[in-house]
C-alpha cells in the first residue's frame, strides 16, 4: 500500500467511523437477542422454581396436611354417627325386650290370680256337668288344700337352673270326680287358664256307678262309672328385684372355712 492510499484511507475514515455496536457488550459478551431471550427463560425458570419451593410447596402441604384433618374429622363424625345409631338401635332392643318381659310375666300368676283360683277351678269343674239325670255322674271339687301358707321361691332347679331364684311357685293338693270324658275336659280346661300352671302327681283310680234294685237290693251298675282324679297344682309367680336379691343370697355358695390348727404346748427339756 503506498502512501496516498493511506492518506485516502484516513481521509475516507469519516465514512467509517467507529461503529456502534448493536448489542451491549458485558464482559466481553455480546447480548444479542437471542441471549437475551435464553437468560430472560433461564431467569424465569429459575423464578418459578423459587415460587414452587418457598410459595407452592409449603401451600401444597399445607393443603395436604387440611385434607388429612378434613378425613380424620369426617371420621370421628362417621364414627360418631354410628355410635348414635348403634345407641338408638339398642333402645329400641331394650324397649322391645321389656315390653317382650311384661307379656311373659302376663303369664304367670299373681296374688290377684291366686285368691280367685279356687273359684276358677270350680267354676271349670261345674261347667263340665251338662246333664241333669240322676243316673249321670256329677263333676265335683273334692279337694283343694294349699300345701303352704305362702308361696316359695324356686331355687331346687326342679325347672331349670336359669329359674334359680326368679320364680316361686304355691302348691295345692286338689282332687275331682267325674267321668273321664269330664275329666278329660276340666284338665284341658285347668291348661287353658292364663296363670302359668303345672300339674303334678297326677293319679286316677277308677270308682263304679251302681244303684241297687228298689226289689231285690242287687247293685247294678248304672251308666258311665267314675274316676276320682288327685294332682298337685303348682302355679308359678315371679319375684319382685327385692326376693330375687334375697334368693341370690340363698344361692351363693358358701366359703369353707379352714380348720384352725390345734395348739400343741411347748415342754420345756430338762
């Protein structure tokens, strides 16, 4: 290059002017867009990484940790819920076994019960006479004797060992005489009473009709003969809470009580 053309080149360098960088330059580093656009990305990644570890995180778990409680209460209200059922379940349980309890007790007797029975068991033994003859044999109450003066509590297990001291029981010795179809009718009808009764020691012996001839004094049997019919009648009555504690007591076994040993005196050696 010769020396004129340096000297166009210098007078041409107005032209050329130092040139203005398009991008900003940071430690030697140009910024162009496209670097721009990637630390722009980079830095919001890296601010939505920050937001999701201190802001969404602890919100996340937060809301896992209420979700938790949120079925853990929703538990104890099931819970709850079924223990009020269950509550209800056994009320209605307990109503139907007291009102199951006063229909059985409506079975056995009462003192009520037992004042009229020898007027029941009468009145059934008359009601079996329906004919008016008098070759035909007559029903008829010939005894009936209470054994004891007052009822006792059951604690033999004669009838069962779930009785043991919830029931009593009056025996009576009662005897009756008719034909056996009318002793067949008052038993059955004895049965058919609303008292709960038992009927005991039943025994029958046979006593022939017989009339004698106004001519010869002959007996002659006339019509269906008789039967004379013993039994005992046990009715059986509950106890009132206060017998069956006292009957509880009579039940409950007894400790042993251990022998005491003798005394044996210590003699002294000489």
């Amino acid at each position: 290059m010769t020396l004129s053309d340096d000297l166009n080149f210098a007078e041409h360098g107005g032209e050329f002017g130092p040139a203005t960088p398009e991008s900003p330059v940071i430690f030697g580093i140009a910024f162009t867009p496209k670097i721009i656009g990637i630390l722009v990305g980079v830095i919001g990644l890296a601010g939505a990484g920050y937001i999701l570890l201190n802001l969404l995180m602890p919100a996340l778990e937060s809301y896992q940790q209420q979700q938790a409680k949120n079925s853990e209460l929703q538990g104890q209200v099931d819970q709850k819920k079924a223990t009020i059922k269950q509550i209800d379940k056994v009320k209605d349980e307990l109503a139907q076994a007291k009102q199951q309890n006063v229909q059985v007790l409506g079975l056995f007797a009462n003192e009520k019960t037992l004042d009229t029975l020898l007027l029941d068991v009468n009145r059934l033994v008359e009601s079996a006479n329906t004919s008016t003859s008098i070759n035909t044999v007559r029903a008829k109450l010939k005894k009936f004797v209470p054994v004891s003066s007052k009822p006792e509590p059951i604690i033999d297990g004669s009838l069962g060992l779930l009785v043991n001291g919830k029931l009593q029981r009056s025996s009576i010795n009662a005897e009756i005489t008719g034909t056996y179809e009318q002793t067949q009718s008052i038993i059955r009808n004895i049965e058919r009473l609303q008292p709960l009764l038992i009927i005991k020691d039943y025994q029958v012996s046979s006593v022939p009709l017989e009339s004698r001839s106004p001519l010869d004094k002959t007996p002659m049997p006339v019509g269906p003969g008789a039967i004379d019919t013993s039994f005992q009648l046990q009715v059986l009555m509950p106890l009132t809470p206060e017998e069956i504690a006292a009957a509880a007591a009579k039940l409950a076994p007894v400790a042993p009580v251990a022998p005491v040993a003798p005394v044996v005196p210590v003699v002294p050696k000489k």
